[in-house]
C-alpha cells in the first residue's frame, strides 16, 4: 500500500463576482492532479475554497444593500455548483468566514506578535482595494495600481505591521537551496530580484472597515485580508488544534496559482510560516493567465467567459480539455470558441473518439463484439504492445514533476499510434484470409487492451469521458477502484462483451450563418445556436500517412485578409517594421521582417494575408499579433503575399 501523501491547493477565490473560465482553469488543473495522485495511490488532500473578507466584499455587500455574510453565502454557492458541474471533487473547501479558519488566523496573528515580529504603528501610504494590496508611492504605475491599473486610494491609519524584512536573506537563502520552491524558473528569477530590491514590513491589520477576522490582542483592527486567506493553507491541514492531521499533511505539497499573486505566496507566505517555525510549501506554482482574444479577462472589459454557458454548450471535457491542453502550463494562453472547437474535433472526436468507434465496430464485424485471446502475433504486435506498457509509470514521472502539457501530450501519442497500428495491421485484410485469424485475434485483443488503458489513463483529466469509454468496453470491474498498477498491458479478460455506443464526441460543426473567419465571442454573448452537433464521420478504415495533415488541422490556422492602415520602422531593428492592420473585426498590431524589402509607406493600403490566430509575441519590445504570409527565394528576394483591394479585410483565406 502506498503511503505517500499528496496536499495540493488553489487559491481561495474572491466572492466578489461569479467565477469565469479563468478560475475554473486553475481549479480543474489541480483536480486533475489529485486525481492523477488518487489513481496512483497516494492519499490527497485537496484544497479550494472562498477569501471572503476585506473591503472590496464589504463594499460591494453595502451597494447591494446586504450583509456581507448574506452576500458571500449566495456567491459561494455558486462557486461549489460550478465546481460539482466540472466534476471537481475537492477534499475540503475553506471558506474564511468559518470558525475553524478564524481560529486559525488568530492563533497565527498572536504566536507571531508574541514572538515580537509584529508592532504597532501608523500606516500612510496606497491601497488598491480590488487586489486588496498595499503599495509604496514609488511602484505605482501613472499613479495607479502596478498590478491591475486600476486607481488606488490613500489611507492613513493606525496598523499592526510584521516586520517581513527581517526574514529576507533567510527566504532568499530557502529559495536557492530548493529550486523547487518557486516554479517555473522564470517566476523564481522575478521573485529573487523582488526580495533583493527590498521588503517593507507589511501592514497586517486595517481599522477603516470591519468586514475581517479581528486582531486577538486589538479588537479594532481586522486582520488583512491576505494574511487571513493565505492561512486557509494551514486551516486545511487541521491547524491549530489537529496535530495528527497537521503532521499528516504540513506541509503542502503544492500551492497552484496565477502569475499575479505569486508574490503574496513566495514572500509573505513563506515568511508567515518562518515566524511560526512551520516548514514552507514544497512548491508554489505559478501559471500564465487564460487571455481572451489576447487581453486579460475582466469584468469591466466585458470580455469574462462564463464556464457554465460553456458547458451547457459543448459537455464538460471538451472544456476541460481544452484548458489543460491548449494552454501551456506556466505560460499566457488564449481562449476561443474557434480554439475550443477545433481541439474538440481534432483530439477527441477525431483521434480518441474515432479510435473507440472503429475498434470496437470492427470488434463487432470479426468477433460479434467479443475480446478474443490474442494468437499469432509479428514483430510489429510486439513493438506495438511495448509502446502502451510502461505509459502509466512515464506519466507518473512527469506528472509528479508538474508536466502536465507532456503528459497529456504523451496520452494523445498513444492514441495517434493505435490510430496508425490498424492501418499497418488493416484487420479489414486479415479478416479476408482464413490463415490470419490468430493475427486478427491479436490486433483486435491489443486494440481494445489499448482501449482499456487509455480509459484509465484520461479518466483522471476526463472522468466523464473516461467512464463513457470503460462503459462501452464492457469490463465488469468498477473504473474507480482501478488504479495505476492496472495500466500493465495483458489485464483484459479475453471473452470480455463490449457494447459499442454513439460517438463519445459529436464532431461539432461551425453552423453555416456563422462566419468562419469570426473571433471568439465571450460565451456569454455568444449565439446558442452557434454551433451545432453533427454524428462523427464515419471513421475511415485508412488514414492519412505520417506527416500528412488533415483538413482539420489546416483550419487551425485562420488565414484572413488584412489590410494594411498604417507602417513604420521598429526602432534599433533594420529588418523590421510595425504594422497597424485590420482585420475585419477590428485593428492590431504585428511586426515583421520584411523592412530590407519594402519601404512603409507602399504597404498602405495593401491586402494582405496573415494568420490571425497566432499566439502574440513580442518582438523587440512590440507586440505582434499575428503573422503576415510572404514568398521567399533561396537567394533572399522576397514578395508579400496579397489580395485585391476587392476583397475585404477579414475575408478567410482557404
Ligand atoms: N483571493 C485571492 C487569492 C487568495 S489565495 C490565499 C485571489 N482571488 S481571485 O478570485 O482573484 O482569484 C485569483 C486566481 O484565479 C488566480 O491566481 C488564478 O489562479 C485564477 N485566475 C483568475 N483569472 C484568471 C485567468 N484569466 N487565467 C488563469 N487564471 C486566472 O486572488
């Protein structure tokens, strides 16, 4: 029996508003590590919840005429509906406004003021209320907040401060002797030159609202919104009265959050639990933002997207999927609709979809639907049996190292091989010739194996897809009690019945009335209609050689004509310019290496062809969205790809 453990966290989301796609993105990745953990026998302990406290709630409470209490309890509901909708199994959710967590927070307030790290004295300086943050006048931007550019407001009040600066050299000491500490590296650089530049001790207590935990030895003062909801960490981990369940599972394991509030999590944090003399974290990831159309999601720019209208459209995996799959873990990546349905079709309904549709309906023309003992078997059934046994062990490996993009990526390639192993082996020959039964027997018995393990593999990313497909195998066992010892090729039981259902994913089709060439709506503007779905198409019983791509795969890349409005130089770079385009929804920017070949001011005016959906980049300092299309010569000479000014911007190119 394994006994390792496995603690893992998201952070505790705001009740300010309901959540978008962007919370579920962090949420759904940390329970499909959990899960992952399950499977492989660790015991987890996985946490989410709800920071309720502090001013922006307690403002946005009196606008609405309530309760904070009475508004943060109707929100939060939401939050636990959403999580059960995207089959979210948390172990514990850590609301701040409950008693144990009270405790908790108080019990660290007061260890830490009787230690002496605590003093009172006068706070003047910036707040910015919906990062709930403080900030000293010289790291404001334009004199607004440098984090969310919002404007921030001056208070000057009496405060309890912790004096974080005395554990600088100690954190920056921890931070270089475990390189695990802050992930990804990138994150740690940024951290380190943050501590180096200086700390200021942090005020920890406010006194011009009341919405919060009150300070033990002070009751006028709230304890800060930040050093209460960090301490939901230890609430979980039975902290401070459960020492069993403490010593069980302090520390975490992995703290998963968004880029923007690592600093709260590799700073302050750490430092807490320095002055309580409580190991730290093992890691704090930080990952990228979910971006819509390449800008950050945010109420006020009216561009959020609701997960619940996503889910009632497209089912749940495809949703889940897509988050974990498209974006890169660590990285920026960006939400379409055009993105989501594309990797639906491309990956699930195409690769696995078509894998479970073409193998169990040729398990239903040669064996009645029936598992055969495998027989005969080549040098090719062989290699091909190698390459799924030992997946389950490779993906515990990367995913205990966090490489969650590798490891799905490694899932999909196993699906791609069985895809190709039945064009290699065509049962639909074998069946032909009576000598080949044995061989038949075998490619069948390894496909449906391969089936088996796939299921087990994706349940932990994909639960519900993971049961639609061990349903259709027809194995007796329940898929919950598998574990990852299960993935051993050779467990399933010869004679097995399998019973082939529908598609387990629809392809869906862009509706006719819907231009191609459209950006991605938010889905709460979105037309329902939008999309409808249509039965798979029929799997081919040959597909395409290696390195061939499909028509799918094409149109990921949207080809739209741009027109050019304005060109300049980038300045310090010969090769480059800048170009201001429209591309029928609206104008961007994109920079290319195309200055030793056109002067600015004759690409006015010009049609030309860019892929609109390319990630953004920046270029010298520029921000480049999208690329334009050009012919070269081996000898250099180089001509712009364009259309006629009869065309008009926005048209796709195909
Ligand atoms: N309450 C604090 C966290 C306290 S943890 C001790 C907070 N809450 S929040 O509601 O604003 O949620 C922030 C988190 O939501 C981010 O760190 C990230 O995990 C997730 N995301 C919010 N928007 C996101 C995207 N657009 N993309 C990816 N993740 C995003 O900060």
């Amino acid at each position: 029996m394994n006994t390792e453990r496995f603690y893992i966290s998201t952070p505790i989301y705001y009740p300010s508003d309901r959540l978008h796609i962007g919370h579920a993105y962090t949420t759904v990745v940390a329970d499909s590590l959990a899960r992952w953990h399950k499977f492989a026998g660790r015991k987890v302990l996985f946490v989410t919840g709800s920071d309720e406290h502090g001013q922006k709630i307690e403002r946005i409470a009196k606008a609405k005429g309530v309760q904070p209490q009475e508004y943060v309890d109707a929100i939060v509901s939401t939050f636990k509906q959403l999580w059960k909708r995207l089959n979210v199994e948390y172990d514990d959710f850590v609301r701040t406004t409950e008693p144990r967590h009270h405790k908790a927070v108080q019990t660290v307030f007061q260890k830490i003021y009787e230690k002496g790290d605590i003093y009172k004295s006068t706070y003047k300086g910036w707040y910015c209320t919906p990062c709930e943050t403080f900030w000293v006048e010289t790291k404001l931007q334009d004199g607004n907040c440098p984090d969310c550019g919002r404007p921030v407001e001056l208070v000057e009040e009496e405060s309890y401060f912790f004096k974080i600066s005395k554990y600088a050299d100690r954190l920056l000491k921890h931070i270089e002797e475990n390189p695990d500490f802050i992930r990804p590296e990138s994150r740690r650089n940024e951290m380190v030159s943050f501590v180096k530049s200086g700390l200021e001790d942090l005020c920890v207590s406010r006194t011009t609202f009341d919405w919060g935990i009150p300070v033990p030895i002070d009751e006028r003062h709230v304890i800060y919104v930040w050093f209460d909801a960090l301490t939901n960490y230890l609430t979980a981990a039975g902290y401070p009265d459960d020492h069993a369940r403490l010593a069980e599972w302090w520390p975490a394991d992995v703290h998963l959050v968004g880029k923007e509030i690592m600093r709260f999590h590799t700073i302050i944090w750490p430092i807490i639990l320095m002055a309580l003399d409580l190991p730290l974290p093992k890691t704090v990831f930080g990952h990228g933002w979910l971006l819509f159309d390449n800008d950050k999601m945010s109420k006020s720019k009216g561009n959020v997207v609701d997960p619940n209208l996503l889910i009632d459209e497209f089912g749940v995996d495809p949703i889940r999927y897509f988050l974990m799959r498209e974006v890169s873990f660590g990285q920026d990546g960006n939400f379409s609709r055009r993105a989501l349905i594309e990797r639906t079709n491309a990956d699930l309904a195409n690769d696995l979809g078509n894998l479970l549709n073409r193998s169990l309906a040729m398990l239903n023309k040669y064996f009645n639907g029936v598992v055969p003992e495998p027989k005969d078997a080549t040098d090719l059934d062989r290699e091909f049996v190698q390459s799924v046994g030992g997946l389950g062990a490779e993906l515990d490996s990367l995913l205990k190292d966090l490489h969650l993009n590798e490891a799905l990526a490694k899932i999909w390639q196993l699906i791609g091989r069985a895809n190709k192993y039945i064009d290699q082996r065509a049962p639909w020959a074998l069946a032909k010739d009576e000598a080949s039964q044995g061989e038949l027997a075998t490619v069948m018995y390894n496909l449906v194996e391969t089936l088996r393990i796939v299921a087990l593999l994706v349940t932990p990313f994909l639960p519900e897809t993971g049961a639609k497909i061990w349903a259709q195998l027809g194995i007796s066992e329940s898929l919950t009690e598998q574990t990852l010892a299960d993935t051993e090729f050779g467990r399933l039981k010869p004679a097995t019945v399998t019973k082939k259902g529908d598609p387990i994913f629809p392809r869906i089709e862009l509706k006719v009335d819907e231009p191609e060439g459209e950006e991605a709506q938010p889905a709460a503007e979105a037309k329902k209609t939008a999309v409808s779905q249509a039965p798979a198409a029929p799997a081919a019983e040959a597909q395409s050689e290696d390195g061939l791509i499909t028509i799918d795969d094409f149109f990921k890349c949207e080809l739209v004509v741009a027109e050019v409005l304005e060109a300049e130089p980038v300045k310090g770079a010969d090769r480059l310019l800048k170009l201001q385009i429209d591309v029928g929804d609206g104008r961007r920017q994109i920079v290319a290496g195309i200055a030793k070949h056109y002067k600015p001011e004759e690409l006015v005016g010009r049609r030309i062809i860019v892929v609109k959906n390319l990630k953004p980049a920046k270029l010298r300092g520029e921000l480049s969205q999208g690329m334009l299309l050009a012919a070269s010569t081996p000898d250099g000479k180089l001509e712009l790809v364009s259309v006629s000014a009869n065309m008009p911007a926005g048209s796709r190119v195909k």
